[in-house]
C-alpha cells in the first residue's frame, strides 16, 4: 500500500487512455478469473469484494456487520456487474462497470487533490503511476 494524491481528473485522464485502461483491466479480470473460463462467476468476483472490506470497516476500524446483511449487497454488486443476468460477468461486462465505477468516484472526487491509501495493484493506483509518469516526461 501506498498513500498517494489524485483528483477526478487523474481518472478521467487514465479512463480516456483506452489503451492503459483496457490493459489494467484486462489484467485484474485474469487475476479475479481463478478457473480461467473468461467469466466472472460469483465466487470469484465475491473474494474480491470482501477483500475491500469496504463495510466491515468505519474509517479504519473494525466493526460487526451482519453477515445477512452483507450477503445481500455483494449480491447487488454482482448484479450490477452482470448487465444481461447470466449469472457471470465478461470481460466486456466487466470494463464497462468498472468504468462506470470510476467516472462516479471521478466526479464526486471533482477536481480538488485528496489523498489516498491504495492497494499497490490497484486500478486507481496504476492511474496515479500514469499520470506521474506523463508529468515527469
């Protein structure tokens, strides 16, 4: 992990890359595609989501959440990434919602700097170390 600063234009910028974007995502998908179908099932797509532990924390800390509860909104999440309902996500699938993921949190971003803790292998971090990298050119 590393703690870095982005605004909503560091995604924008990396979104409009297609080449970079298609790249980062293609390889998260291989690395989330365990059995190597060329689908996301479930399974797969829900060991990344508790991964994030996004709500099994409040800022930074521990909390109990209802094992229900959470099973319900990964459920949600899978739909959402699941655009024709088969049960499993594409990769097309797949570049679309995450795309769409990171314009919404581009835009509530906006364009002010913030800083963040970011996985070192992480879609919004491989944004960051591109736009380094054009800036240092």
């Amino acid at each position: 992990m590393s703690v870095e600063i982005l605004d909503g234009a560091t995604i924008v910028h990396f979104l409009e890359d297609e080449e970079a974007f298609n790249s980062s995502v293609g390889n998260r998908f291989a690395r989330l595609d365990t059995n190597k179908d060329g689908l996301l099932s479930y399974d797969e797509m829900l060991k990344e989501l508790r991964s994030l532990r996004v709500f099994e924390t409040h800022f930074g800390i521990d909390v109990d959440s209802d094992p229900n509860e959470l099973a319900r909104v990964y459920e949600s999440l899978f739909i959402q990434f699941d655009h024709n309902l088969n049960g499993t996500v594409d990769l097309e699938e797949f570049k679309k919602e995450t795309k769409q993921i990171m314009l919404a949190m581009a835009d509530g971003m906006g364009f002010m700097p913030i800083q963040m803790v970011l996985e070192e292998d992480s879609i919004l971090k491989i944004a960051v170390e591109r736009e380094s990298s054009k800036l240092a050119a």
